[in-house]
C-alpha cells in the first residue's frame, strides 16, 4: 500500500489540468486559493498569470529541444563509457569517473522534466522516458522520485508537508529545537555539514528509490525494479571487470560521490533560506510558490549546469512548461510579481548559497543548549 505521503497532491493534479487547458477542470482545491496574512483570497490572480503565459505559448511543447538536448546527453554517455573500457585499469579513471558524474546528472534533469510531462503530451510516453533514463539509465526509481516531488511542489517549505524540508536538516526554529541525540548535533552544525554530507547524496536516492519500489505500491513496480536491478548489475560488471577492486571502489565513491554533489548544488539555492510555511498554512497558491521559490541569475551555461532549475519560480508555478521556455517566462512572472507588490527574489549563485549556508546556520544555533541560568528560568 502506497504511505498516504507517497500520493499525488490533488492541488497539483489539479494545477496540471489548469496548465493543460482541461475543460471544466480548471480549478485549484479551496486550500489554495485562501491567504496567510496577505489581505482576501486572491484565487483569480494565478488565473491571470497563467493566461498571459498560455497566450504566449509558453506552455506548447518542445519537442525538437528535447530531441537534441537528449541526443547530446546519450551521445556523452557513452563516450564516457567507450573511455571508461578504453582507459581501462588505471587511476585515470577517475577524471572518468568526474565526466560521468555530470552525465549521470544532465540525465537526471532529462528525468525531473519527463516527470513533470514537459517533453511529451503523453503521459505515458513521458514515464518511459522517465524509466529509461531514471531507473536503466542512472539508477532512480521515476516512479518514486515523482510521488516524492510532487509532495514538495503543491506544499514547498512547508513543515509537515514537504519532504525537501522534513529530512536530516532543520530549516525552522522549531524544528532545530525539537532535535534529540545525534539529530540535534547534525542542526547545531548543519551549515558546516551541508557540502560534506551532499557527497552522500546519490547513495540516500539510491536507497530511496530501491525502498520504494519494494515497499510502495507505486505503478508498474516490478517493471521499475528490473530497470533498477539491470542499472546495478551492469554498473557493478562493468567498473569490476575493468578494474581492479581498489580501483572499482574508488571510482563509485568519486562517480556517485560527485553525481551526488552536484545534485545537490542544483537544489540548494532554490528553497533554503526562503520563507518556510507552518503545517496547514493556508497561504494562496501563487503566493505560496512564489515565498518559498528563489531564482538563480542565468546564462547559457548557468542555464545548462542547473538544468533549467535556476528559474526556480517560474518551474513551480508552472511545473509542466518545458525548460527551454521558463528563460522567456522569467520576466513576465517578474513584472506580474511587482504588479502584485509581491517579493521576487533572484541572485546570482554564489550569493543564493550566501543565503542559504546562511539561514542554516541562524537555524542551527537554536539547537545549541540553553545556558543553564535560561534553561533553569524555562523550569520554572
């Protein structure tokens, strides 16, 4: 039985039926359209926004984008295997073994849009595209990854809700308060920690996507754990009958220790450091992806190296436009934001990790003991 966490959120369900243009089904849940401290519901400004988008096509699929951005990313991975045989047993593998971790990561990107069914019209032909390169291609369950995302989209930086912000960090006072034991200890120190511990980010999503498709009924779950058990029996031949056991080991730490680092450098300045929502916050759906989002400056390469998810804002209002578009959305959203009076952040990159190295670190010292005289006076 899939956790009751596990399941698409109807706001989001229903969020794609809105940009689809669904007849008749073009309306968030009521949760969505009230305010938290931001005057009256203001349901109808999303629909205006959304309007101007549609109207300029930034909504249409593209295809063609999407063909040859695939074909560059197949293309480098298996140059980056033909190299790996090639080289074969010897320590050079592991600048192999850096190319591949950024390979792994553009497929991963490739991933995230066929979950979001920014590629196809189909939603079927997006989840094969999303098996193929998620659970053969790199090793992730597509099935799992989008029940989780999806969870993070309607309800971003939300405590209880997202699960981006319910893991091993602490983004709130309260949270950061709450800790016991060796949890408390990673808060105190998690802006120290945050780097180090991205290196074990691949292994968490690689144990999260096995779980899942051993525990959760998600769709096709046997369908995704032959891709996954082929992934893993391929790899392993591979790095193990080309190199010798020394040298297989070093290169998965440094292949999935790096694809694991860099994933993690493309989430880190989109969420931490924004504004974090209470559980069962009721802020409007505009409003609520638009606080929570922070947009990273781009150019051709930021735009390439972070897969699209520079435009942070514009990807959670609008979850199914395919990436090459969001770059040409960014200041019409920017303009409809200073319309509205509403706060629209954007920084470069070094900054947005200024920012979030930041909040984790003013998050963290409220896990820090309390002097004995304030703990005594809290006593009483």
């Amino acid at each position: 039985m899939v956790p009751k966490s596990a399941a698409t959120p109807d706001a989001l369900v229903a969020l794609e039926r809105i940009e689809e243009g669904a007849p008749g089904k073009g309306r968030l849940p009521s949760s969505s359209t009230q305010t938290r401290g931001h005057g009256p519901a203001r349901g109808s400004e999303y629909a205006v926004l959304l309007r101007r988008v549609r109207q300029a096509g930034l909504l249409d699929r593209r295809l063609r984008y999407y063909v040859w951005k695939s074909v560059v990313t197949a293309v480098a991975f298996a140059a980056g295997w033909a190299a790996f045989f090639f080289v074969g047993n010897s320590w050079w593998q592991l600048g192999v073994a850096a190319f591949l971790a950024v390979v792994f990561a553009q497929i991963a990107f490739l991933g995230h849009d066929a979950g979001h069914r920014q590629i196809f019209g189909s939603r079927r032909a997006n989840y094969l595209f999303g098996v193929i390169a998620g659970n053969l291609g790199i090793g992730l369950s597509i099935g799992w990854w989008v029940s989780n995302h999806n969870r993070h989209h309607a309800h971003p930086n939300t405590e209880g809700s997202d699960p981006d912000v319910m893991g091993v960090l602490a983004h709130s006072g309260d949270r950061a308060r709450a800790g016991k034991g060796f949890r408390r200890l990673i808060f105190r120190y998690q802006a120290w920690l945050f780097f180090p511990m991205l290196f074990l980010e691949a292994g968490s999503l690689h144990y999260a996507s096995v779980r899942a498709v051993l525990r959760w009924a998600i769709p096709n779950r046997i369908w995704e754990a032959v891709l996954l058990a082929a992934h893993a029996a391929g790899y392993l031949a591979a790095v193990f009958l080309v190199l010798s056991p020394g040298k297989a080991v070093a290169f998965i730490l440094v292949q999935q220790g790096l694809f694991g680092f860099y994933m993690g450098c493309t989430f880190a300045p989109n969420h931490k450091g924004m504004e974090v929502l209470a559980e069962g916050d009721s802020t409007d759906f505009l409003r609520r992806q638009v606080l929570t989002s922070r947009n990273v400056r781009g150019s051709w390469l930021v735009d390439a190296a972070l897969g699209g998810l520079n435009y942070q804002i514009e990807h959670h209002l609008f979850p199914s436009m395919p990436r090459a578009n969001l770059r040409r959305a960014q200041p019409m959203v920017e303009e409809f934001c200073l319309e509205l009076q509403l706060p629209y952040c954007q920084t470069s990159l070094l900054d947005s990790y200024r920012q979030a190295l930041g909040h984790l670190h003013t998050v963290g010292e409220l896990a820090r003991p309390l002097p004995p005289a304030v703990a005594a006076g809290r006593g009483n």
